[in-house]
C-alpha cells in the first residue's frame, strides 16, 4: 500500500462514520456472501467464489477464506492478494467495495451481511484515489443495503422517460428489492433525495445530471459531458474516447445530496444519461435489459448496439 493512498483513505475516515447498521440479518448463526476479485477495474477476473461464514464475519474474514494474503497496518489495508502486489513507484493496490460501495475504514472494522458482494479490485489510482460507488454490480447496492441497513430506491425521470422509468422500476422489483418508487423530475422535491438510493433518468440537460456532472472528479466519474458531447478518460486520466450522439452512460457515486456527504457509505446515486434521447434510452436499456454486459465495470457507455466498460 502507497504512503499517498494510505493518507488519502485516512482523510476520508476522518468524514463523519455514517455506514449506520440496521440488521437485515436473520437469526440463524451463518451468512453466505461472494467474493470478487479483480484487476485493473473490473476488466481482468481473477475469482468469483461464493462461501459460507460465521455471522459475525468482516470482510478480511471473506478474503483470506478465498485467497492466499498479505495484510498490513494492522490486518486494516491489503497489501498483495494471490501474490499481487503494488511495487514504487506504480501507484496501483488493492481496494475493496461491499455491494458495489467504498468504505471508510479497513477490512477488519467492515462487517459483511448475508447475500453482500464484496469486490477487491487491484487498481491504477493515479487518476482517481477514490471511487465512490461502481455500477458494474447492480442490482446492488439497492437489492442487500450498504452494512445490512436497506434504503429504498428512488428513480427521478424526465418527463421522456417515463416508460423506461417504469420498467427500471419493473426490473428492480423483480430483483427483490422492496421499497421502490419514481416520480418525474418536473415535480421533485429536493429533499426527497437525501436518504433513497437515487436513480436520475435524463438528458445531460437534466437538472441532477448537470449539478452531478459539475462535481463529476469528487464524484469518482470516469465520462463526463463536455463541449456539447460525452469524453471518457482512462485510468491515467487521457481522454479515451468521445461521442456527440446517440451515446449512453451509466455512472454510481455516494449520493452527493445526502445532507452528511460523499464517503460516508450510506446511499448512491447512479446517472443514466447520454448525449441525447437516444443515448438515454439505450443506457436505460442496457441497465434494465443486460447489466451483465458491463458486470464488474466501474461504469458504462453504451453506443453503436455495444456496451463499452469504463475506465
């Protein structure tokens, strides 16, 4: 582990300890929680392992369950999974999300909840030393919570996207989420964002998609609109690609309208967006229709009939 990223991850413990802990847990003495593991965001699997632990298990319990580590600072930070290791002066290690969600403390203070997926992902974190939430996971955070505590799930629309609205609402109720709801940006009340999980349907144009796209480097974005267009940038920040039409993208973050802030691993917000109607169409599509097109990705950009994983 980096002395750079070791001190950013102390600051961000330093935000207020919000993953508050209401127990979906059932009475029963064992849990079932997957683990994954991954290299260079997602786009290199290295295990998929599905086990059972004692009730009480962290997510270091998880890990050296599944795989040959090495920890330090205390058994808190990864230091080499299955003998990959950061090596000076690269600035690539190990980080760890729990239902597609960031933590703010080390994998032996982060308890894991029946049916969690914690991902560890060996990364470049030149560009961005925090990523907040990942897309590549869905239906989680909404169907198991964030620490056991189940949130519900808000899906804001643009008035356009009513049918896709409704369907995404469909798809995660079939998932088995339960507490789930839409309504039309047009009639939001802002203060019905801060505690939901979020889903914003819309346009770049959209209000919440432009004040998420304004903040879009504290948000862990890897695309964002500018110029009349969508530029993607890779894991060094070099733009990869760009598009002016008929774009998609699918984005997670920590819910920027939570009233205590980024990082305190509460609730998400995820952008479904595009460049133009048929951007968002074909993103909303992607996400109701095959997430298993862009399963472990960070995020997503679909374009031309293809789902394209981002960084």
């Amino acid at each position: 582990m980096r002395i750079g990223l070791i001190f950013a991850l102390l600051l961000i413990s330093l935000l207020p300890a919000g993953c508050g802990v209401q127990s979906q847990q059932g009475e029963g003495s064992d849990i079932t929680a997957r683990a994954v593991i991954t290299k260079d965001f997602g786009k290199e699997l290295i295990l998929d392992e599905t086990v059972t632990l004692k009730k009480d298990a962290t997510v270091r319990d998880l890990l050296i369950s599944v795989a040959d580590v090495e920890l330090t600072y205390g058994g808190r930070f990864i230091e080499a999974i299955e003998d990959i290791s950061s090596k000076a002066p690269v600035k690539e290690d190990w980080l760890y999300y729990v239902n597609g969600v960031s933590f703010n403390k080390g994998i032996a203070e982060t308890r894991i909840f029946d049916g969690d997926v914690v991902s560890f992902d060996f990364q470049d974190w030149r560009f961005r030393t925090f990523t907040p939430a990942l897309a590549g996971y869905f239906p989680e955070p909404f169907l198991h919570g964030v620490e056991g505590a189940l949130r519900p799930a808000l899906i804001v629309y643009e008035s356009s996207f009513i049918d896709e609205a409704r369907a995404l609402e469909d798809r995660l109720k079939a998932a088995g989420v339960k507490e789930v709801s839409a309504v039309s940006a047009e009639h939001l009340d802002d203060s019905l964002l801060r505690y939901p999980h979020v889903i914003v349907v819309g346009t770049s144009s959209n209000r919440l998609v432009v004040e998420m796209n304004g903040v879009w480097d504290r948000l862990g974005f890897f695309a964002r609109f500018e110029a009349g267009g969508l530029t993607v940038y890779d894991a060094q920040g070099r733009v990869a690609a760009e598009y002016h039409s008929d774009a998609g993208v699918i984005q997670a973050t920590q819910n920027p309208w939570n009233p205590r802030g980024i990082g305190v691993c509460e609730n998400v917000a995820w952008m479904v967006s595009g460049t133009d109607e048929n951007g968002v169409r074909a993103a909303a599509q992607a996400l109701i229709e095959n997430p298993a097109g862009f399963e472990r990705a960070f995020g997503a950009v679909v374009y031309g009939g293809e789902i394209i994983s981002i960084p």
